[in-house]
C-alpha cells in the first residue's frame, strides 16, 4: 500500500519557489481550530458548509478533527464579470440542498484573499433565516482584503503573494498538494 504521504516539493520539479506553510503546521492547527470549535458549538447543531473547490481538503480534514457529529452541505460560486474577484458580485454554481432555517451555519473556506466572496456569502446565508453564521479560514492575506470581514476561526495570515496547495489551484493544477507553496513567478506568467 502507498504511504499516506501525497506529494513533497520535490514532485513538483522546479515549479514551486517556497514551501509557506508544511503539512504538518497545517494538521497542528487544523487541532487547534477544530478544539475551538468543539467547545464554541457544544450544544448546538452545527452545519458546516464548504465552498467549492478549494475548501475540500480544509473540509475534510477539519471536520475529521470534529468529536461531534457535523453534516457539512456545498456551495458553488463565481463571480460576475470578468473573471476577477474584484467586482463583489457573486453568481451560485451550486446551491445548498440544506434549510438553514434555525441552523448554526460554519462556512469552512481555503483562503480569504480580498474578502469580496464572504463577505456576499455571509450576507445571502444570513438571510436564509440561519440562527448563526460565522466562517473558518485555514488561510486569510490581511494585505489584500477590499472588505472587511468577521473570521472566526483563521488558521494562517500570509503574505500577499500567489500560493498554492491544499486546495488551492493555478490553472487547476497543484491543489493536491499536502503544504502550501508559492509558485515561480516563471509557471504563472509573473
Ligand atoms: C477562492 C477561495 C474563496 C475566494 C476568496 O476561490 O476559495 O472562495 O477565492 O477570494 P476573495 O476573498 O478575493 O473573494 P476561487 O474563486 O479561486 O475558486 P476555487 O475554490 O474553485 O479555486
């Protein structure tokens, strides 16, 4: 059987610049975050809702860190326009199957880069009648938000640089890569 190792930055060749954030820094934190989560929502019947695509690694390996039951639904957004993220307004891919009628919403999320997405996000689920909704990021650029947003749970504030892993693609690529990682300029065209 194949260790549970996945990929290290030699796999990558010469693609990668710096290895940010190891995988075993995540999985530390990943405890802490899922720690404070267990004691906040004691009581409480928790939903967790995961923002495709990126959120699937944070997804599962958080809520696997869970002692408590924790149904998790998913969303699929983009944003209008052009392609960038800049325009704040967000069009639904893939909508929840779930009410939220009275629930206690968690929206686990890879990374917060100008806050524009949940900052929408948090807005449309709150309107759905949920009785709370608050946000887990593993990562979050302070440098770079256009909007403020309350976090409560963040794993990681990074530089404002461009990084991949755990989730997060160029091009699709390097998503399932186990750490996070900024890319040579030379791959992405910088
Ligand atoms: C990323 C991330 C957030 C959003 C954050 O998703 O998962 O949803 O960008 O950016 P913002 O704070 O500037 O709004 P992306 O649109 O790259 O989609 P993906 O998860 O499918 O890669």
């Amino acid at each position: 059987m194949r260790e549970d190792k996945g990929m290290d930055a030699a796999d990558m060749g010469t693609d990668l610049q710096q290895v940010l954030i190891s995988r075993e820094e995540i999985e530390s934190r990943l405890d802490d975050m899922a720690e404070k989560i267990d004691a906040d929502y004691a009581g409480k019947d928790l939903l967790l809702v995961g923002v495709l695509k990126g959120a699937v690694y944070v997804m599962a390996d958080l809520s696997r860190r869970l002692r408590r039951s924790a149904p998790m639904d998913w969303m699929a957004v983009s944003s209008y326009g052009s392609g960038t993220k800049s325009s704040g307004v967000v069009r639904i891919l893939k909508d929840l199957d779930t009410d939220l009628t009275g629930r206690h919403v968690l929206i686990v999320e890879d990374i917060i880069d100008s806050g524009l997405t949940l900052s929408w996000l948090l807005g449309n689920l709150t309107s759905r009648g949920a009785a709370s909704v608050r946000i887990a990021t593993l990562l979050r650029k302070p440098e770079a938000v256009k909007v403020e947003v309350d976090v409560t749970y963040v794993g990681f504030d990074i530089p404002n640089e461009f990084v991949v892993g755990y989730g997060l693609d160029y091009a699709e690529s390097y998503r399932n890569l186990p750490f996070i990682a900024t890319l040579r300029p030379e791959v992405y065209g910088g």
